[in-house]
C-alpha cells in the first residue's frame, strides 16, 4: 500500500491495481444452471414471445415483491414508455433531474413536458415539499425514482397524488430487493419498473419488468409489449415490441437463486467502506436502512471540498489512474444534458440542491468483483489523499501545468 502522496500512479507510481475496478460489473453465477437453461431452451425452439422461461421469471419476481403483477420487458426504458403510455400520462409530468437519463426520455419521446423538481438533500430523491410548487393545470402524474435502492418519502408522495389527482409512478430501476416499512419495491404507486440491465444488481443481460397490482393496467401493458396482439390475428390496441427474450429470462431465473450471495458481498463492502471511511473529513458514505431488506447495489461518497481539501473530481482522477473507476453519476444531471439544456436554460436556478449534489457525488466500485482485498487498498488510498491533501493538490496543479507545457507543440 503506498505510504506517501507522490507515491499515487497519478504522479508517476504504479497503479494500485493492474485490472481495472469498476462500478456495477455484471454479476455472473451458476454457469452450468444458465447453460442447462438455455439448452433446454433450445430443445423446445422457443426462444421468445411469452415462453416458458419468461413466464417462470414474471411468476418468481411477483412472489418475491409480493405483487400480483409483474411483466418482463426488454428493458426499463421501454417498461417506463410503456407505462407512461399505458397509463395515459399527458401534459407535464413531475420528475427529478438527478435519475438516469432514461427516466426523462421516456417522458420526452413521448411529447410529455418533464417538470424538473429538486431533491432532498439527504435522500437524494425528489423532495415532495417541492412538488406543489411546481404543479401546473397540465400535470398529470408525478415520476419518483427510488435512487440508490433507497425508498423514501412515499406516504407523501401518494397522499400529494391523490390530493391533486395525479398518477404516481415509480422508477425502480435500482430498487430489485429493497423495501419500505417492510413493504417490497414494486408495490408503490400505480406501478414500477425494475431495471435488469447487465450492471445492475440483477442482471438478465437486458431487461426489465413492470410492476403492479392493477389488473386491468397489467392486461394493457402486455397487450402493448407485443404489438397489441391479443391472439394470432388480432391488434386490438397499439403496441410496441417491448418483449423479453428466454435467453434473458435463463440469465434471471438463474441470476435470482444467487441473489442472497450478491446482497451478502454488496452488504460487505458497504460495511468496509463504512468503516475504512468513517471519520474522513469531507467524505460521506450514503447508509442505507438496516432496518429494511437492500441490495447495497451502489456504494456513494459524497466529497465535501472544504473538508477534503480536493474537490470530487480531483479525486475521481486520483482514483482513476489508480485502475479505480469511481464514477460520478448521474452528472451533470438531466437538465444540463441535451435536449433538456436548451429547452429549460433556467432550469439549474431552480435546482440548487441537484445542482450541489451533482457536484458531489462519486460511486465507488462494489459488486462481486471486489472483494475485502480491494476495498483495503482503495480505503488506504482515499484515506492518504486526505491526509495529504494540501501535498496532493500543490503536486496536481503542477502536473496539470506540466502536462500543458507538454501538449504545446
Ligand atoms: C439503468 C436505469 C434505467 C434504464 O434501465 P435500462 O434497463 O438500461 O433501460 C432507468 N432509470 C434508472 C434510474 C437507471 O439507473
């Protein structure tokens, strides 16, 4: 472990790791239960539409939320189109700036206003005290996302829903396996979509589902998965391609019996972070509730310059020539992103709380490809840049003017 500030691969030492760490590698289990999926799966030649697989996948994800609902989807970002569309969402829609990307497009695409709305500073959520300021004739629903895995504030949201007559929504891309006063992701609002793209917690290479105990909305929305077909020869509304493959329900049936692992390794290195970080100055690690079920999917810092003595995206490069990929998500968020910055230029005056956390936020590598080995080491580096800073930071500025001495042809 290096002992001094010039020692860090970004002045010139070796980097602490030889392969690079990553936020969010696929989890990958049970090989020989995938392979005896996917040949049975080639056995019977039914590869997609509604198979055997899909079918098993939807029923044991519906057990596990304890929801009467679930349809696989090829990916959220379809699941929420759908779901906006299913749901006959119109005019503005109520949605936080820092999500994923997806989240806004799925409204955007579909000709519907995103009214950006700030955060909480602590729960990183959308802040309902905010809401009703924000509400105009045209809203028709509220677009929540639990981020990080992290279900807060959802008794307000649904008593604001139903005041005002609004949808409520939930983006669960994050929130596979977490819960809220016991009640599993999944059974908030009028629906949810889970995100099973390959970096997530539960991984089906690409894939998603929709959640919800609405019976009539879960007959549209399978209609709408395919096409609107009800039967061979009949469309009987619009529809999309929207389905799930059996390859990718093999990788999520077999991805589900190992779930407890993942959250047991996810769990550890949240645990070690904690400790290794506690009492660094500046650096905040997001808890989660222990009280409820998590999957501890993201691993976030919060770098308070004052304290740290660098600012976030100093030590993201510090990280990164380290073979750390840390990761800034969701930067610079949503309404500084194209096309949302050019048709609401105003929109980061109204968003200060987004706009300090974007500025803030670093997710450190977890999952089942770092174990207590790399969390030591990546601890030890975090720990020696902030004993060091001011070192550090006079040693940054001067590679940064070296390194345009150099770039001067
Ligand atoms: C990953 C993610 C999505 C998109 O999921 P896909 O399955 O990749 O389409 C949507 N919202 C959030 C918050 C996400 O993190």
């Amino acid at each position: 472990m290096k002992s001094r500030g010039e020692d860090l691969a970004i002045f010139g030492g070796p980097p602490a790791f030889s392969e690079a760490l990553h936020v969010g590698r696929p989890n990958v289990f049970d090989r020989a239960r995938f392979l005896d999926r996917v040949n049975k799966m080639l056995d019977r030649r039914w590869l997609t539409n509604d198979g055997p697989l899909v079918q098993e996948f939807e029923q044991r994800l519906a057990d596990i939320c304890a929801i009467d609902h679930c349809i696989a989807v090829c990916n959220a970002t379809l699941g929420l189109e759908l779901l906006i569309r299913a749901c006959g969402l119109t005019g503005e829609v109520i949605v936080p700036s820092f999500t994923f990307v997806a989240t806004v497009h799925a409204l955007q695409t579909q000709s519907i206003v995103p009214h950006f709305c700030d955060i909480g500073r602590d729960t990183h959520s959308i802040d309902p005290r905010r809401i009703e300021r924000s509400l105009t004739s045209r809203t028709s629903a509220i677009l929540a996302v639990h981020l990080w895995g992290r279900i807060h504030d959802v008794e307000i949201l649904a008593d604001l829903a139903a005041r005002h007559g609004l949808t409520l929504l939930f983006d669960a891309a994050h929130a596979f396996g977490c819960s809220y006063q016991g009640v599993s992701a999944g059974g908030f609002g009028r629906a949810e979509v889970f995100s099973f793209h390959a970096t997530k917690f539960l991984n089906t290479f690409e894939g998603g589902a929709i959640a919800t105990n609405d019976g009539d909305l879960a007959g549209r929305l399978r209609l709408m998965r395919n096409f609107g077909f009800r039967d061979f020869d009949s469309v009987v509304s619009l529809g999309t391609n929207a389905k799930m493959s059996e390859v990718s329900a093999a990788m999520g049936l077999t991805a589900l019996e190992s779930l407890d692992r993942v959250v047991a390794c996810n769990r550890a290195n949240h645990e070690q972070y904690a400790e290794l970080l506690n009492n660094l100055p500046g650096v905040k690690l997001l808890a989660y509730d222990e009280t409820e079920s998590c999957n501890y999917q993201y691993v976030v810092v919060e770098i308070d310059e004052r304290g740290v003595g660098l600012n976030r995206d100093e030590l993201m490069r510090i990280l990164w020539a380290e073979n750390v990929l840390a990761r800034r998500y969701f930067f610079p968020g949503c309404h500084r992103m194209e096309p949302y910055r050019a048709l609401y230029p105003e929109a980061p005056d109204r968003l200060p709380v987004t706009e300090q956390v974007c500025s803030r936020v670093l997710q450190l590598p977890t999952g089942t490809a770092v174990g207590p080995d790399e969390v030591a080491v990546i601890g030890s580096i975090l720990r020696l840049v902030v004993d060091e800073a001011p070192k550090v930071k006079r040693l940054l500025e001067k590679e940064s003017r070296d390194s345009e001495v150099t770039s001067v042809p």
